[in-house]
C-alpha cells in the first residue's frame, strides 16, 4: 500500500483522482485538504449563509466518495470540477433558503517573514488588516457575478475559459464582469483616498 506522504510528493490531481475512483481513502484525504478551504472561501462569495456553505462543501466531498466508481475518469482539472459542482450546489440551496446571516471567511494565518520589534509588527499587522477591510469594503459594493469573477481569476487562478465554465455564462461575459469590477473598484478606490485626505485635513483644525 502507498503511503500518505508518497501520495503528496509524487501524485498530481488527476492521478490522486483516478485512486479515488478505485477506493483509495488517502487519495480522497489529500484532495479534501488541499481544497476544502479554497472551496468554502469561494463559496462565501456565492452566498452569506455560513451554514449553506458549509453543507454545501460536505456534500461535494460526500457526494465524490459516495459515487466514487461512477465519477467521470478523464477529469483535466479537479479543482475546475470541485469548483463548479460547488457552485451548483450552492445556487441550489439559495433557492430553498432565505439569507439569515453574515459570512465569516476562513483566512489563513499569516506569519511575517522576517523579524522585527514588537511595535514594527503590531504597525505592520493593522495596516494589514486595514487594507484588508478597505478590499473587503470595496468588493461589497461590487454586483455579485463581477465579485465572482474577480475572485476566480484573481484569487483562485482560473483562466477565462474555466471561469466561464465554471459561471455557466460566455466567455466575453466574464471578460465583460471582470472588466467592469476593476473599472468599479479604481472608482470607489480614488473616493475612499478622497474622503480619507478630507478626514486628515480635518482634522488638523
């Protein structure tokens, strides 16, 4: 039997897939870490009911376990499949559900690289998390689908063709939500630098 750690070091998606598909639970295991919070992260984006999320992450997992022998063998990108069935679930579940709470992603945790005293850090960890909240700000002022897109291409490292795949829409309309998300975002960004000089300059009298 192959160990785990062989599994990680020498096996590529689509071969952990095929070991899947013949039963193989560690290959199923490595799959789940490596995207099970990318997964929960991009659902967020879809809808703001954590538990729908949630549920909806499971069942993708489940559902591959459960229909294991049955699943498509020449798959070209686990992720791109992981990705869509998640969004198909979770549209779904939108359906059934009313929104009756606010999403809190998972993040990371980041360590700096480098050393430094503990005042430089703190500075460093609030302007951090400052510039976090103004992207965070300016994403939700975005129309759902451009936030989707943006997210895809930019964060989760999709092409435009898979992004489209994915969305279920053309591809000149995911160039057109991109387009138009970063046209948005430069906007609202020259407003928020505005409106923080005047609150500087304000405060100066």
């Amino acid at each position: 039997m192959i160990n785990f750690d062989t599994l990680i070091g020498e096996k590529t998606d689509q071969q952990l897939w095929q070991r899947i598909r013949e039963g193989d639970e560690q290959a199923f295991t490595i799959i789940f870490e490596k995207y099970h919070r990318t997964l929960y992260n991009y659902g967020s984006k879809l809808s703001q009911n954590s538990a729908i999320v949630e549920d909806a992450v499971q069942d993708v997992f489940i559902d591959i376990w459960r229909l294991r022998s049955n699943l498509t063998d020449n798959v070209t990108s686990v992720k791109f499949y992981l990705y869509r069935a998640l969004r198909r679930r979770i549209h779904l579940a939108n359906d059934k559900f009313p929104v009756t709470e606010e999403i809190t992603s998972l993040n990371d945790t980041e360590t700096p690289a480098n050393g430094g005293n503990s005042e430089t850090l703190l500075i460093d960890i609030e302007s951090a998390s400052l510039r976090a909240k103004q992207v965070q700000n300016l994403m939700s002022r975005l129309p759902e689908r451009q936030v989707e897109a943006l997210t895809l291409r930019y964060f989760d490292d999709f092409s435009i063709e898979e992004i489209a795949g994915i969305m279920g829409v053309s591809e000149k309309s995911v160039r057109n939500f991109i387009y138009k998300a970063l046209t948005s975002l430069r906007h609202n960004r020259e407003i928020l630098l505005i409106s923080s000089l005047i609150f500087c300059l304000l405060g100066l009298f």
